[in-house]
C-alpha cells in the first residue's frame, strides 16, 4: 500500500531544550524499513521544499521513513547557523531519538542533509572511525559546500576524511559551492568511495534555471529517485 503518514513532533536536546521535528513515513512500515535523517541547509529549514519533497516520495514508496528537524537557531527565528558544536549535538539528539523511539534494532539509518546538514552528517559519520559519531548505513548529501564561493583553491573535505560507508552526493552542474569537478576525486579517495550524481543546470539547492515552461524545481524528481535508488541498493 502506498500512501504517507505525517506527524510532527519535539525532540529533547542534551542542553534541555526542544527542535521541532517532522516524520513522514510508510502507511504501512516494516520492523526492517530504513530511517533517513534529513537536515536542512543553512538558510532554510525542515519545510524547504526539497527536503519535503524527497521525504513524501521515498515514504509514498515505503523505501524509507524520513526524519527532518529544524537547528536550534532556525527555532530561536534568527538567521545565523549555531556553532558546529551545536549543530552536532543536536543532530545526534535526533539520531538517539531515531534509534530509542522510533525504529527497530533491525531497520537501518541513513544521515544526510542539505549543504550546512550534510556536511554536519558527514561531521559525524567520520567520527564514528574514531569511536564517535553515528552508526549509519549510508550518507546522502544534497548540495556539499565544498568551498567558499569564487575560492576553489581552499576546500573544506575535512568532514569528509573518515567516511567509511556508502555516500551519495547530488550536486548541481552550476553550484556556486561545489564544483562538480573538484568534488569527483574527493570521493574517489574516501575510505569508502563515494558516488556522486550531478543535476545538470542545478545550483546548490539542485534548482534548475526557469525557460521553455521548465520551472526550477523540476530536478525534484530525478534526484528523488536517485536518492530511492541508493537506498534500496544498500538495504537489497
């Protein structure tokens, strides 16, 4: 049976505070159905309509159930991402309310996010390697800031130095972040190599320029299911 159940709810962080976080996931879920923890970028929040999208269409197809979680600055109404410290910590307050709440010692994790939460999953995936972090059984990322813009001679891969399980990094062709070219054979060298898949004419959010009654989120499919893909390649 296809179909999603929405449900939002708060998680406790290990500060004493709340994030405001939302599950979509299968009417009808299996004890082994993945969990896909989706964090937003920097300047948006859980309901960008990318994350919401990819989070109806892999629930509709019971191929995951997806967990998205506002940051505590996006829930204080301010602009500024939290210091990395925190971003972190409350990441894994949502993964150890994934694995004690919601899912069953036999589904698997996935991490991931949008640009400023990929790159926070990846954080942690490699910190794993050094006794901390998450257990995941892959990483999906949408858009890697891979660098600043206009400075591709300083990269920023040092969250991606430990990670030893399957990824999967979507990056538009255009990404003012992330130059297509000089993310490749980063991902050729991780410890577990990594796949990447490019949108063409996509900039960081994997937008699409408007023309011949194209509109921008018509790369909201494509990468949906490549996303699907990669999911159901891990856990066959």
């Amino acid at each position: 049976m296809s179909g999603t159940v929405s449900t939002t709810f708060k998680i406790d962080l290990s500060d004493g505070g709340t994030v405001t976080a939302k599950i979509d996931a299968p009417v009808k879920p299996k004890p082994d159905t993945p969990f896909f923890i989706l964090a937003h970028g920097a300047n948006n929040d859980l309901d960008f309509p990318l994350l919401a999208f990819l989070a109806q269409r892999l629930a509709d197809a019971s191929l995951a159930s997806v967990v998205r979680f506002n940051f505590p600055y996006v829930e204080r109404g301010v602009t500024s991402p939290d210091p990395r410290a925190v971003l972190e910590s409350t990441f894994m307050s949502v993964y150890a309310h994934v694995r004690a709440e919601l899912s069953t010692p036999r589904a698997p994790v996935f991490a991931g996010g949008k640009s400023l939460g990929g790159r926070t999953a990846a954080e942690l995936v490699s910190r794993r390697h050094e006794g901390l972090g998450l257990d995941a059984a892959g990483l999906i990322i949408l858009g890697y800031p891979l660098h600043a813009m206009g400075r591709r001679d300083s990269l920023f891969v040092e969250p991606l130095r430990h990670v030893g399980i399957p990824s999967l990094f979507l990056v538009g062709s255009r990404d003012s972040l992330c130059d297509p070219g000089l993310l490749r054979p980063i991902l050729a060298r991780l410890d577990h190599p990594g796949t990447l898949y490019v949108v063409e004419g996509g900039d960081h959010s994997l937008h699409l320029p408007r023309g011949a009654g194209r509109q921008p989120d018509a790369s909201y499919a494509p990468v949906a299911a490549e996303v699907a893909r990669f999911i159901a390649h891990i856990v066959a």
